[in-house]
C-alpha cells in the first residue's frame, strides 16, 4: 500500500479524535472573526527529557517516515506529543485514576494510566529490554530493527515490566497521527502539510458552495481554526 493511501485513509482518525480539544464559543448568529481563538502552542511547555524525546523522535519517524513529503517529527510531531503530555491529556485529566479499580474491557476505551506516565515507563522498559538483549538505544538502532520492535509491540510480542506494549504502541500511535493532521494551533502538523499531503481544506466555516460540485476535487489552501492559512 502507497504511504499516501494509507495516511489519508487513518488522517480522518486524528481530525475527529485530538487528544485534548478545546471548546471554541462564539455568538449566535456566526460573526465572522468574533469566535474565541484559540491560545497560541507554547513551546516551552514540555514534559519529556532529553533522551525521551530521542525515542519519540525516532518512533514517530519510523510510523510516519520522510519520502517525497515530510516525516512525523519535521512537521512537529513530537512537539505536539510532548506538550500534550506536559497538560491536561497527559495529566489524565478525564480518566479515572483513583481506585477503587475494575478490569476493564477493550470495548471501554483507554485503561492504562496517565498518558505522561505510561511514556515515561514504557520508554524506560523499552530501553532496558533492548539492554538485556544487548542492543543499543532505541534511537541508535538501524531503521529495519526499529521496525521489527514497534511491529512486535503492536502485534503484542513484546512483555515489558511494568506497563503493557501494545497500549503503549497504540497510544503512541494515535498521537503520532493527531501531531501529523491535527490543526496546527496544537503544535504539529507544521505549515499545514500533513493537510496539504491528502487534500484536506481545513477549518473553514461554510463548505455549502462546495456541496454539489460532481466530484471534482476541492482546491482550496487549508486554514486552521487560529484563522491563519500559514503559522
């Protein structure tokens, strides 16, 4: 499968499921440049250290690699993650997080931890599992051996000490697709490319004009909900 086909099929994902969205109020009717704007990414507010973000880094890049269009972390992926875990969504805001606690079941959603700390360990037993195998850093390992530990981890092969790999890799997965095509306001997506890649017009109020057109693609230069074509 194309590396676009495949992004545009999982892109409607992240559009419709950002990982802490805010609530944009405005009157009633709509007045164009009356709704409350968003507040502006801050890059300062992190969570991850140093050699966190260097796993980070190279994962999101082997989910999303460069080819003819950017990789996960040129267009600010791991920004995106890293201050999404630095508030509210990796605090685990809307998760219950105080016991007491029942088994929870596929179907009920996310049942892991805080997100900020699931990162946290499961980068920590990722590094000491690749130790005890006696290779090197995840972020040093050859792009192919990358592959074959997030495979594994997906497909549930891999047993870590203290959180469990798949819920990990599938989190991270997530994040990676909503720092790709979620609005730039959020950090990611950088200069809109990931809209750019599928064709995605963006945050516009009104796509009436556009309804019955016959098919014919829509041509338009994306737009986030800050109102800015390019930030």
């Amino acid at each position: 499968m194309l590396r676009r086909s495949f992004l545009l099929g999982v892109s409607a994902l992240a559009l419709a499921a950002g990982a802490q969205a805010r609530e944009y109020r405005g009157g009633i009717p709509w007045t164009s440049g009356k709704a409350q704007p968003p507040d502006a990414f801050d890059a300062d507010k992190r969570f991850l250290t140093a050699d966190e973000r260097r796993f980070v880094t190279a994962a999101v890049d082997r989910l999303i690699p460069a080819d003819d269009t950017p990789s996960a972390s040129e267009i600010g992926a791991v920004d995106y993650i890293d201050a999404q875990l630095a508030g509210a969504y990796g605090r685990g805001d809307i998760y219950y997080l105080h016991p007491p606690f029942q088994q929870g079941l596929a179907t009920q959603g996310y049942q892991a931890e805080a997100p900020a700390l699931l990162y946290r360990q499961a980068i920590a037993d990722i590094e000491a599992f690749l130790a005890a195998e006696n290779h090197d850093r995840f972020a040093d390992l050859d792009a192919a051996s990358q592959d074959d530990l997030l495979t594994r981890m997906s497909e549930g092969e891999i047993e870590l000490e203290h959180v469990h790999a798949k819920t990990f890799f599938d989190t991270l997965w997530q994040n990676t697709l909503e720092g790709f095509f979620g609005d730039p306001v959020y950090g990611g997506n950088r200069d809109m490319a990931g809209w750019r890649m599928i064709g995605f017009p963006g945050a516009r109020y009104d796509y009436r004009p556009w309804l019955d057109h016959g098919g014919k693609p829509v041509v338009l230069d994306p737009v986030s909900v800050a109102r800015r074509t390019n930030p």
